[in-house]
C-alpha cells in the first residue's frame, strides 16, 4: 500500500533457510505469537510460498532507529528458537540417549 | 477430556523466567484421580541472573540471561528426571505475572519445545504456582497463604475455586524493599539480597530504628519505609545518624529494623485474614517466604491462634520451574489447554483470575 511504504518507510526481509518445512514451521509458530511491543513497527511472518523451508520475515518501520531495535530483538528470539531445535528436538535427544546408554 | 484412570502417571515439565531466576523441572502425578493423587519431584534445575552490588536486575540483561542459559538448563532437568519425552504428557510456561522480556524469552522457548516434540502447551499464573507447590510440599490442607517475594506480595484465601486477595501492597513489594536497600548498603546481590540483609541482620537488634510501619486496612504500603530507611542510611554514612539510645547505628541495626516493621505489618494482616476465614493454617510462599525471622513471627501468631506456620525451604520458595509443572499439570488434568497461538505473556495477571477447577 501507497500509505503505508509512506508511514513505514524503513523496511528490511530476511529469509531464514531451515533444514526442512517442518522446522521452518515450527520457528513461525513459535515467533509470531509475540506481537510487536511498538505501534511504529509492523512485522509480517510467513513460511516462503515458493520454498517451504524458509521462514520470510519483513519488518516495517517509521524510523530506521525503531527498525534496528526491533530486528535485533527479533534475532535474540530466533538464535534461542534455533538453538533448542539443534540441542532439544526428538531426534537429538534420542541419539544422544542412546549415545550415553552405550558409554557409561 | 482425557480420562485419568487410564493414566495413573503423568509427567510434566514446568518453564520458569517471570524475574532473574530461570527454573525448569520435571513433575510426576501418580494415582488415579486428581483428589488421590500424589507429587513427585523429579527435577528441579536453577539458575540465577546476580547483578552486581548497588545494581537490580534489568528486564533486558535478565531475558538474555535467560535465553543463553536455557538449552543448558534445560538438558540439566531433563537429564535428572530421566524421563523420555514420549511419556511427557504436558509443557508448562509462566504466563504471568512477571517481568515481561524475561517472560517472552522462556515462553519462546517453551513453544518451540512444544512444536518439537508434539505436546500441548500449559499457561501458568505464577502465584498459582507458588501457592500450589506450597500446599504440596507442606500438605497444608486450607490455609491462609502469604505470597510475598520480589514482585508480589498478597494475603490470599481460597473460596469456590478462585484464590481470593485479601489484601495486598499498594505500592511496591516488600521483596522489591529489602532488594532495593540492599543496593543502598551495596550489600552484595548473591546469592540474593534478602538472605544477606537477613544475615546481617542476626548482628543488629541492639536498638530499634523507627521507621513509619503502614497498613490501611488488609493493605500494605513499603515505599515509605524505604525512604525512611534510605534516609537512615544516608545519615549513617555521614556519621550523623544516632539510635534512640544516642549512640551511633550500623548497617546490621538498619536491617533488623527494616526487618522488624515490614513483618510485623504482614503479621498483622496475614493474623486479619485468619479471623476472616476462620482457619488456623498460614502457608508463607515466594522468596521473602525463605526468610526465617519472618517464619518465627508468623508461626509465634499462628501458635497464639492454636495453628500452625507452614513454609518451605529455598528450593520451592524461590522461583522454580517444579511449581509451574505442579501447578500446570493440576490445570491440564482438568482439560485445561493453552493452545500455541493463545500462549501469550502478560505482566499483569491476578492471582484470582484463574479458575482453580482442580480444587471443590
């Protein structure tokens, strides 16, 4: 929209490639349920239409001020979503379950 | 609804991140009804944000702190439990009250886990917790609870399933005072404010400072106290602040003041609600509730009324993800669900306004 790219002129999209549809789904879920704290930045999440394994993040801000602060904050988020996915999903645990029960 | 007499065991895990305290820990429920069902603790890992003296904890370093050591903790409490998570039934999170960066880090976290591994998700009032964790672990059947920590401080009696406020602190709380003088003497912040000030305490009590003791009602007020006993301090320092009896007071005699007035004040209205309710029974939960002069005034009014103190030890006073598992298995039981989409944080969230559907 003409009004809005007027009033939110500072933008940025990322594209956040994941190993496959299923974490790319989980990290949109689990990241869109916060909603952004400031009226002066609007925030659209979405698994990429064309590639189901990226997470597309589009941020808009009035200021790039406001911009920085709130994609920092969004990759804080991110960086802990990412982490527990690598240390803390089922297939993880298991091994390392199995890992352990073999060396004691 | 899910039928428990076909799951005589069921495991939660419990995320805890409302202040500086990042708690997890893994709850098992066993026996086949909520009414014959007993606890146990199968883990319970914490770890604290200590700012340095002179300092509070800040909402962003706190949510930093919780992030960075999350994954860590939580391989801890798992480890511990050793419990796989095809028998986990359930993922508890703080909803709140609490802090809110701190909160939305761990809730984060808590989805993430949820999605993972295919699980419902459990929203948590976290005084709820600290009340349910108490009755567990004390067995107090119907007591008048006192919850008085860092954040909250509340005289709370349950009636027709809602933990009803009896009377609660107009202004901050009374573990926010004692935090908060503690960085006035630059008392050291580990391994917590409150425990240091209750230590130096223990040298003080030659003289009673007078500090302006203030209860309206079932409320309470501390902002002037601390005030008064941040003036104190300052005289102190000059070398101009003198005692009643002339002589000159230290920083022991200004902690067992403070001490003193503010307690005094939770005995008075914690005695008050007693009266109301008609129970005998006082269970002390959160932080301040480790305080072990606070426990002796209270059970000295508690024995006066032919009743008795209930409390606990550090590791469920103070924050802990246990009681957020406890408290958010007892709500799942019920059929209670925190759908993804709905698992929101908010700082401001009323003891009483949860259903307690879990109790008649």
């Amino acid at each position: 929209m003409a009004t809005e790219s007027l009033e939110y002129p500072c933008a940025l999209t990322l594209n956040v490639p994941f190993p496959d549809a299923r974490l790319a789904s989980v990290a949109l879920r689990a990241l869109q349920v916060d909603k952004e704290l400031s009226s002066l930045v609007k925030r659209d999440l979405s698994v990429a239409q064309d590639e189901e394994s990226h997470l597309r993040v589009e941020y808009k801000a009035t200021t790039n001020r406001m911009l920085r602060v709130a994609v920092n904050s969004f990759f804080d988020s991110l960086a802990l979503v990412l982490e527990v996915m690598e240390e803390l999903d089922v297939d993880v645990m298991e091994a390392r379950k199995a890992s352990e029960a073999k060396t004691p | 609804m899910m039928d428990l007499t076909k799951t005589p065991r069921r495991i939660a895990l419990g995320l805890e991140g409302s202040a500086n305290k990042l708690g997890i820990g893994v709850i098992l429920h066993s026996g086949p009804s909520l009414s014959s069902s007993s606890a146990t603790v199968l883990s319970n890992i914490r770890h604290t944000f200590v700012s340095p003296p002179g300092t509070g904890f800040l909402p962003k370093d706190t949510a930093a702190h919780h992030r960075s050591f999350f994954v860590r903790i939580a391989k801890q409490a798992l480890a511990a439990a050793d419990v796989s998570i095809s028998e986990m039934d359930c993922i508890c999170y703080t909803k709140g009250p609490g802090m809110g960066a701190p909160l939305t880090s761990v809730a984060v976290a808590a989805r993430t886990l949820a999605l993972l591994w295919d699980k419902p998700l459990v929203g948590v009032n976290h005084c709820v917790g600290h009340i349910e964790m108490g009755r567990a672990i004390t067995g107090a059947s119907h007591p008048v609870v006192l919850y008085v920590s860092g954040g909250n401080t509340q005289v709370i009696a349950y009636a027709e399933q809602r933990y009803r406020i009896f009377g609660e602190a107009l202004d901050i709380a009374v573990g926010n005072c004692l935090d908060r003088f503690a960085r006035t003497l630059k008392i050291p912040n580990d391994p917590a404010p409150g425990y240091n000030i209750e230590q130096l305490a223990k040298q003080g009590g030659r003289v009673l400072l007078d500090l302006p003791y203030t209860v309206k009602g079932m409320d309470c007020s501390f902002s002037g106290i601390l005030t008064r006993a941040d003036e104190l301090a300052a005289m102190m320092e000059k070398g101009t602040g003198k005692g009643p009896d002339g002589e000159p007071f230290t920083p022991a005699d200004l902690c067992f003041s403070l001490q003193e007035t503010i307690f005094a004040m939770l005995v008075e209205i914690t005695e008050r609600a007693m009266a109301h309710v008609g129970s005998n029974q006082v269970l002390i939960v959160g932080g301040v509730g480790c305080n072990e002069r606070l426990q002796e005034m209270m059970g000295a009014m508690a024995k006066d009324r032919g009743g008795s103190v209930y409390a606990t030890d550090e590791r469920f006073c103070i924050d802990n993800g246990i009681m957020i598992a406890h408290a958010g298995l007892l709500a799942y039981e019920t059929g209670f669900r925190t759908p993804i989409e709905e698992s929101t944080c908010t700082q401001r969230f009323r003891t009483d306004e949860v259903l307690v559907k879990w109790r008649k």
